[in-house]
C-alpha cells in the first residue's frame, strides 16, 4: 500500500478532475485548488467551448475508475466526417470500422460531470477561487490569493501536480529551473464558436451522429452535436489576409462572407452576428517541454505538459491517457521513490506527446482540404479495402490514434511508412474497381510481405493494460 500522501493539483478542469479520483483511489488526500469560480455555479469562459471529441483511450481511463456509463449519459456518438460542399451537398466519411465511433461531449457539461463525482469523496476537497500567486518548488510551498475575499494562503502538500492547462503556473514555476527546455508555437489561425440552436422540436438540424464539416481549403468550420439538440460550431480562421478575422468588420461583411462560403449553413444559425462579435477569438497553440517533473515533488500532466491543437481530437483523451498511465505505474509503486516514478513517467510518455501535437497538426491541413478532395476520398476507401485484406499488418493512422491504444509515437511512425505505400499504391489507382487489379495486389503483397505485425502491446509502452 503506498503511503498516503497530502497532495495538491492545480486546476480543477478535465484532467485535474479525473486525476483526483485516480490519486484518491490509491488512498492519498487530494486538495483540488481552482483559480476559476464553480463552473455548476456560474456560466464560465463564453465563446470558448470547443466541443471534444471523445475515444477510447479517454474512455479506458474513465472506465478504470469506474465512471463510464455516467459519462455515456452526456455524450454522442459520431460515427464519421459528414462533408457540406460549397452547393450544400453531402458526402459522409466513416471513421472507422462499423460500430467504431467517437463522442462528442460538451467541456462544461463532461467537467461538471467529473466533480460531481468527485466531490463526494471524502478524501478529495475542491477549493475555487483560488489563485496561485507564488510557487516555490524548492519549499514545495504554494501562496494562494482568494479572489472572492482577497485573503491569502500558503499551503505546502507533500506533492503538487500541475493540471492547469497549457498557461500553467507550476510549468511557468518550473521554467526557472536549470534545464528545463521548453517551446510553444501559434497557429497563424484563432477559432471563433458559434451555434445551430435546437429544432423547435427539440431535435437536430443537421445529422446528429456525425461531425460536420464546411472544408475550403484555407480555412474550415466544424459543428459537434449536444444533447440539448444544438450544435457547438467553430469557425477556424486565419487571423490575417484577405479572408480572415481582420476583414470581417461588421455584419454586412459575416453575412456576405457566409452567403458564400457556407450558405447551406445560414438559415440554420439565427444568432450568427450575435455570436460572432460578441464571442472572443480563441488562440491555437502547441506547447512542448521537458522534464515534467521536478525534484520527486511536482509533476506536470496534462495541456500543463503537452497543449496540442485540436484537430485530432485527443488533447482531452491524450491526458486522461496520462492518468491511466500513472495509475498502473503506481498500482506496482513501493511508495518510496517518487522522484524514479515521476522520471519513468515523463520518460514513458513524452515521445508520444510530442507525437500526437504533430498529427494534431498534420490533421488541420487534411480536414480543411483534403477531405473536400475526390482523389483523397478515393484513397481512403483503397486503405480500408487494405485494412480488411491485411488487418494484421494494417489499421489505418486515424484508427490506430483514435480506436487503439498502441502509442502515438508508433502511430506516427507507422502512419508515415503506410504513406509511403499508399502513394505508389495510388499511382495504379482511378476508381475503386482497380484495387483488384493485378498489378496493384502484387504490389501490396511485396511491400507488405516484410512489414511487421502490427504490435499489440499489453501495456509495456502505454502503460495501460489490456
């Protein structure tokens, strides 16, 4: 049994939520400090909602602590890309295999969700209004001012971690410390939200198990369902140029603009100037940085130690990973050395950090233009076809990040060696009558004929079992 620790997490969000279940259920006391008021009390950060797209490895680490089914409550399967063209026509794209799918949750909605069940835990103390003025992690000391009273406090658990989001406070604390390397890169594009209300029925508008898709090459805009009938729209929009934020000046400009570019979208946005001017502009960032941890006391997780863009849809799921991670490292922890458990940590899950920010990005360019593509549409049916012929040695890259849970860092790899396949496979290629063409089978037998099976891994690399 480890030896019960008095511990503190910063920030009170997704990751900060659930990692306190998790450390609870190892017997430590948990302080959750939030510089935020009670989102279940007060409407919190308007405009900036993006809804996210839940899957399985985010499902493993809810189900490990038991908490699957009261989520699936607030939740919505997505069973593919559903894309307007510029007409107003439809083209669907599964993501996966049948019954493959993932979830669209609403971030207050799933975050309320996790803190009120956690706060029952008598072993788990939420504490809001707090903010992290000062942290010394040479004391392991941290001052906190109370907004609502402007009282101040210092507390000194006997370990911190920082879940508080890609602006951390304990990462900014941590930069101060020798060798600590770190970088963080914009895209020069910001995301605006919006919405396509409910049907007066109550009902969805759009087709509700899917995510839809406005593609137009240099930029986009996505609509995810919610339970209350709506969609959460985000507009992905350069901040410069002669389409852009900038050249949206008033309403006669939005209205044109999406007259359009997407018209089919007009009719069912009755509040889009509102939304527009009144919702701020949100910034996409990419933050790397390493160690995560200092001295066997403090311990970045989560957007703390890998913010990704979210066009992969697994900034949510890639720190839930990581809680899933550390409850199986500490399932066999002698509870003495948490600076060598902290260590393996960084360690194990860094290189698949760093691998799910560059798909994320990767990811923007095939949504905002690729999947508008015939030619790409095509391919993407060629590589099921090949995923069916050789499951052993195929599961596509979108598959293999978002149903799997081999490691990101593999997922990567391999995607870009299956890239490479798949562009000299596309050479013989016009319709889909000729992936059985000879030359096309032969092909794929001598470039698959030496290639690995795929690797099942049993939790060596992720960490997590089964």
């Amino acid at each position: 049994m480890t030896q019960k620790k008095n511990i503190a997490i910063m920030g009170a969000g997704l990751v900060g939520s659930l990692l306190s279940l998790y450390l609870a259920k190892h017997g430590h006391k948990v302080d959750v400090y939030e510089r935020r008021p009670d989102m279940r009390k007060i409407t919190l950060d308007g405009g900036r909602s993006i809804n996210l797209a839940l899957s399985d490895r985010g499902w493993r680490a809810l189900r490990g602590i038991g908490i699957e089914e009261d989520v699936r409550k607030v939740a919505i399967p997505m069973h593919g890309r559903m894309m307007h063209d510029e007409e107003g026509n439809l083209t669907f794209q599964p993501y996966g295999k049948e019954g493959q799918s993932i979830y669209s949750v609403s971030r207050g909605g799933l975050n309320a969700a996790l803190m009120n069940l956690s706060e029952p835990n008598e072993d788990i103390t939420y504490h809001f209004n707090r903010q992290a003025t000062d942290v010394n992690l040479r004391e392991n000391t941290i001052e906190l001012l109370n907004t609502e009273t402007d009282e101040t406090e210092t507390i000194k658990p006997d370990l911190l971690f920082g879940a508080d989001g890609a602006y951390s406070v304990v990462r900014s604390a941590m930069q101060k410390a020798e060798r600590f390397n770190y970088e963080q890169s914009y895209l020069e594009y910001g995301y605006k939200e919006l919405t396509i209300p409910a049907a007066p029925d109550g009902g969805w508008l759009l087709e509700k198990n899917a995510l839809h898709i406005w593609p137009r090459g240099n930029y986009m805009m996505i609509a995810l369902p919610n339970i209350d009938g709506s969609f959460t729209c985000t507009l992905f929009f350069p901040y410069e140029g002669e389409r852009s934020f900038a050249a949206i000046k008033n309403d006669t400009d939005l209205l044109n603009f999406f007259l359009e570019v997407f018209p089919d979208a007009v009719p069912l946005m009755p509040d889009l100037a509102e939304d527009y001017f009144s919702h701020p502009i949100g910034s996409l960032v990419t933050i790397k940085c390493f160690p995560w941890s200092y001295n066997g006391s403090a311990l970045l997780i989560g957007d703390a130690s890998h913010a990704v863009v979210p066009f992969y849809g697994q900034g949510m799921n890639a720190g839930f990973e990581d809680i899933a991670v550390l409850d199986q490292m500490l399932e066999d922890f002698d509870g003495e050395n948490w600076e060598e458990l902290f260590k393996s940590f960084e360690l194990r899950r860094k290189s698949n950090a760093d691998a799910i920010a560059d798909l994320a990005v990767l990811n923007f360019i095939e949504m905002r233009d690729k999947v508008a593509d015939p030619r790409f549409l095509l391919r993407k049916k060629i590589e099921t076809k090949i995923s069916e012929q050789y499951p052993d040695k195929w599961i596509p890259l979108y598959s293999m990040v978002t149903f799997t849970d081999l490691p990101y860092s593999y997922a990567l790899e391999t995607g870009q060696n299956q890239d490479k396949i798949m562009k000299k496979v596309m050479k013989h290629i016009k319709t889909i009558e000729d992936y059985d063409k000879p030359e096309v089978q032969q092909l794929l037998q001598e470039e698959l004929v030496h290639k690995e099976t795929l690797k099942r891994y049993a939790g060596e690399e992720t960490g997590v079992k089964g």
